[in-house]
C-alpha cells in the first residue's frame, strides 16, 4: 500500500516538473507531505486545464472529471484519483474550489472574447483565484479569512500575468482574454490585435494590465508572514519568479504575439537567492526539505 501511495504521489510530481518548472521549483523546498499535496493539486488542475485546452490529450473530458471527482470514493483508472483521496484525507482540502475551477475552464466553451475588466477578475478568481483556497489548508495550518483573501489575490495575480504572457497562443486558439474595453481605453483595435500590431495603444494596455498584476501581487503577499516559515518562502518564491516573467515582456518590447515570455535561470536563481536571505533560510535547510520524502 505504501508503495502504491509513493508511486501514485510521484506521477503527480512528474507532472508538475513537466509542466511548470517555476511552480515545481518554488515548491519542491516545502517539507513532506506538503509538498506532495501542492503536485497533487497542481497536477489536477492539470487535467482540468487540458481537458479543456487539449482534450485530443486528455485521459478525461471536463465533465468525466467532474462525474469522477464527485465521486471519488469510487472512481478508479488513474493515479489521479488515489492522489485526491490521500490529499483530502490528510489536509483539510475541500473539494469547492475544484468544482468552481471548473466551471471557470467551462466558461472556455462559451465565451472566448471578453468585453469588461469585471468579467476578466471573474474568470481569474474561477480559474487562478481558487488554487489560492485550494493550497492554503496545505501550506496554512490555520488561515483566517485575511490570509484567505491574500491568497486569493495572488492566484488572481498568476492568471493576468498567464493572460499578458499567452495573448499570442491564446488568439491561435481563438480567444482573447485582454477584454475590450481596456483595449478601446487605449485606442487599439479588434484588427489591430488580429494583425498583431505592437504600438504605442498596445504597449499601453499591456502596461496597465502589468500595473493590476502588481497590484493584485502586492495585495497577495501582504500576510506571506503568517505562513509557516518554509510555506512563506515557497508562496512569495512563486510569486516573484511569475511576477518576473512581466519584465521579460517589458524587456522584448510587449512582443507577446510571436514569443513566450519567460525568466531565465539565473534571474530564478537572483530571487532565490534574495528570498533566501530574507527568510534567513540556509541551502542546505532547503536541500533537506527537498530530499525529505512523504511518510
């Protein structure tokens, strides 16, 4: 049984250092269990995402995951479901915040250009800002309804700088999350966006859409110090190193139509080292906590 476990809670590690080195590299410091629970979630929403985005991949359509997931006692056929089972029988996870992400990734089918900043905030709490309330019982011990909120925030902060960084492969799939009205704010057009003009109007929306993230980051990291000392460490890691990825799209001119922003090596290793210090964490404490293994 103890092997089963292991080998399930390491599928889902693979997951998530395939599919997110910055997440698998924040978390990976957090000590035993808790860093196997953030790839159990992670690889979840994983799923959830890819259903939706790359069904032709998934194992599952959105609505086998929500069929499944509600319930899990039964379901069986992927290491996914054990990994659930073991998540919510060790931390106080509930199972809410999954079902509204995925009526957020539902909005997908349905809603593919968006006109207004409040339906933009929206799908970001669905999507991002449930990931915040599914992690905190896992990297929290007792969260109030502040560091509830913060970590809300910050979720929400991931997805506009998920938003800034895709807006070319997203208009290949044929959405747009940047909504309209920043856009007409800013004077830029529908048919500027399908010619994929980078002008002033563009670099202008594409700054205030980074001054909300910064906002929204800031707001997010306001009660980091209530965490445990590792969980903080891994929470405002995560941050920084997403909330570095608006430089690089500053730094190539707002090009975000024909490459992907993304933070460098060494630029993931100066805030590290940063943090690090700040935590007054040593190497060699975040080595151990990244060999330790789940009892």
């Amino acid at each position: 049984m103890e092997s089963q476990l292991s080998a399930t809670l390491k599928a889902c590690e693979h997951m998530i250092r395939e599919g997110s080195t910055t997440f698998y590299k924040a978390f990976s410091f957090l000590q035993s269990p808790r860093k196997e629970a953030v790839y159990v979630i992670y690889a979840f929403c994983r799923m959830i995402d890819d259903a939706v985005d790359e069904p032709e991949r998934s194992p599952y359509s959105l609505e086998e995951l929500a069929r499944h997931f509600t319930q899990l006692d039964k379901a069986e056929g992927h290491f996914i479901w054990p990994a659930l089972r073991w998540l919510l029988e060790r931390f106080p996870v509930t199972k809410e915040p999954f079902f509204r992400q995925m009526e957020g990734q539902r909005l997908d089918y349905e809603l593919t250009h968006y006109d207004t900043m409040e339906q933009l905030e929206t799908y970001s709490y669905l999507v991002a800002g449930t990931v915040g309330e599914m992690l905190l019982p896992v990297l929290h011990d007792a969260p109030d309804k502040h560091v509830i909120a913060s970590g809300i925030w910050l979720g929400k902060a991931m997805q506009i700088v998920n938003i800034v960084r895709d807006v070319g492969e997203d208009q290949a799939k044929g959405r747009r999350y940047v909504p309209l009205d920043l856009l007409n704010k800013h004077g830029y057009t529908e048919a500027m966006w399908q010619q994929n003009m980078i002008n002033d109007q563009w670099r202008n929306v594409i700054r205030e859409l980074t001054s909300l993230a910064h906002a929204w980051f800031a707001r997010g990291l306001l009660d980091v110090s209530q965490y445990p000392r590792t969980s903080s460490f891994c929470v405002e890691l995560s941050a920084r190193m997403y909330e570095a990825i608006l430089e690089d799209v500053a730094a190539h001119d707002y090009d975000v139509y024909s490459r992907r922003a993304y933070v460098s090596t060494l630029g993931k290793m100066a805030i590290m080292n940063q943090l690090t210090l700040k935590y007054g964490l040593s190497v060699l404490q975040l080595k151990s906590n990244a060999s330790s293994a789940v009892s």
